[in-house]
C-alpha cells in the first residue's frame, strides 16, 4: 500500500492533514483519514487509532519537506520508505527565482518614482522608457510572472519575446531561470538515484557558484532532506494525487449543495 499525507484548507484558513491511499485513484478508499489540524501530537493520536499490523503494510509514503509530516509518517507508519515530493522541492526554487524578479521589479519601481519626482521639481513633462514590445521597465518584470513557471518550449510567442528582453536587461533572472530548470530536469530525466545524488550535487555546485541567496536556502534545504529526496527516483511516486483530490474536495465545498463534510477520524 502506497500513502500521500498532506495539508489543505478546506474553509476560512482552517487547516486539515489528509491522508490518502494512491490506489483509491479518487474514489471510494482514497480517503484514508481526514484531521482538524496539522499539529503532529494530534495528528498521531488519530492515525494510530488505526492497528499497527495495517498501518505496517504501508510500503511508502510520499510528503512534504514540513517537519511535522515527516514526524507523523515516522511514527505512524514505521516500515513506510518516505519520499519528498519533487514538485514542493521545485516550487520551492521557482519562488525563490520570483523573489529575484520581483526585486528588480521594486527597483523599477523606484527608479520610475525618482524620475517622475525630478521631472516635477523642474517642471518638465515625465514619459516612461518604453522598450520595443511596448512594455515599461516595470510592466515587463510584471508580466514575466507566469511563464517564468513554465520551461521555454512552452511559451508562447509574446512570451518568448518578453523573455529575451528581460534576459538581457536582467542576466542574474537568466541565470536563475535557468538553475531552476535545470533542477526540474534532473527530476524529469533521472531514473537512478546514485546519478540522481551526483547530478545534484552538481546542481548545488552551480548554486554556490551563482550568489544566489534565496536558491542557495533552497540548495541547503535539498541537502537537510536529501534521503527523502533520492527516494524519489527509486519509484517516481510524488504527492500529485493527493493534490488532485484535495482540489476535488476544495470544488465541491464550493458547491451551494454542500451542507458540509465530516471529519474522518479512524
């Protein structure tokens, strides 16, 4: 038997741990326990409710990097093999890469003010540098957000465009875009976890080199987990299914026809 456990917010910011079966595939015995709360004391307490010889026939459990989930598989299901989820180690990366766009953008910002302030101090008429697709400083760093998400095969033609013009404006958001993709790449091309260890460690080489701040967090943080994390590319299993089904459930909470849902606690 194969678990997710992860956290969701079902309604006013409330938070609930819910573990599900994998082979369930989001119907009837996918929800295997569904807590108030994420606080591992409370969390344990449910789930050891369940027998020990059940609990032991859990092979692996895939989770977040959140110390309390990594507590709770721990304890509850002991003979479980536990494995990060790729896609938190990535999101991860990819927020630290906004962190650096979303820097500059602030200095654009700032910059566009000054102008605007010494214009009017001299009274002369302030017009805004825009470059060639039309963009100001600040809008093109705005709208670069989402396709900073998605590799370069996937842009679209303005995208493209965009992106070659904030490359070059802005080289430290290349490089960075570039790191994160290469991560993702190890994810998605690597299937044994000794080459996965050594391209990593290569990966964290190219963080140090870089001074990059926030991606050198995320380089110490895949380091602090990196057991968990090669356990990925022993069966590929991450936590997209549970993902999957805690969207499920957030749409039909939505619904005028749900009256509520219980609390599951086995």
């Amino acid at each position: 038997m194969n678990l997710s456990i992860d956290e969701t917010s079902l309604s006013n910011g409330e938070l609930y741990t819910i573990l599900t079966n994998k082979s369930g595939k989001g119907r009837k015995g996918t929800i295997v326990a569904m807590i108030a709360g994420t606080k591992s004391d409370t969390v344990i307490a449910v789930i050891e409710k369940i027998a020990l010889k059940q609990r032991n026939l859990v092979k692996e459990i895939t989770l977040d990097m959140a110390g309390n989930m990594n507590l709770i598989a721990k304890k509850c299901f002991p003979n479980a093999t536990r494995v990060t989820d790729r896609f938190h180690v990535q999101k991860l990366a990819t927020e630290a890469l906004q962190e650096i766009r979303i820097k500059y953008r602030w200095e654009a910002i700032d910059q566009e003010n000054n102008a605007i302030e010494k214009a009017k101090k001299s009274k002369s008429n302030f017009e805004s540098q825009i470059i060639s697709n039309g963009d100001t400083l600040k809008q093109l760093l705005a709208r670069s957000h989402y396709f900073l998400y998605k590799n370069k095969s996937r842009w679209m033609q303005n995208q493209t465009q965009r992106a070659t013009l904030m490359f070059k404006l802005y080289p430290d958001i290349l490089k960075a875009y570039d790191l994160t993709q290469d991560l993702r790449a190890i994810f998605d091309r690597t299937t044994d976890k000794i080459i996965g260890f050594a391209k990593l460690a290569k990966w964290h080489e190219k963080v140090d080199q870089s001074g990059f701040k926030s991606l050198g967090t995320i380089s110490r943080t895949i380091t602090n987990h990196y057991q968990t994390i090669l356990n990925y590319f022993d069966n590929r299993s991450t936590n997209a299914s549970a993902e999957s089904f805690n969207a499920k459930i957030k749409a039909f909470r939505s619904l005028p026809i749900a009256i509520g849902i219980e609390v599951l606690e086995i």
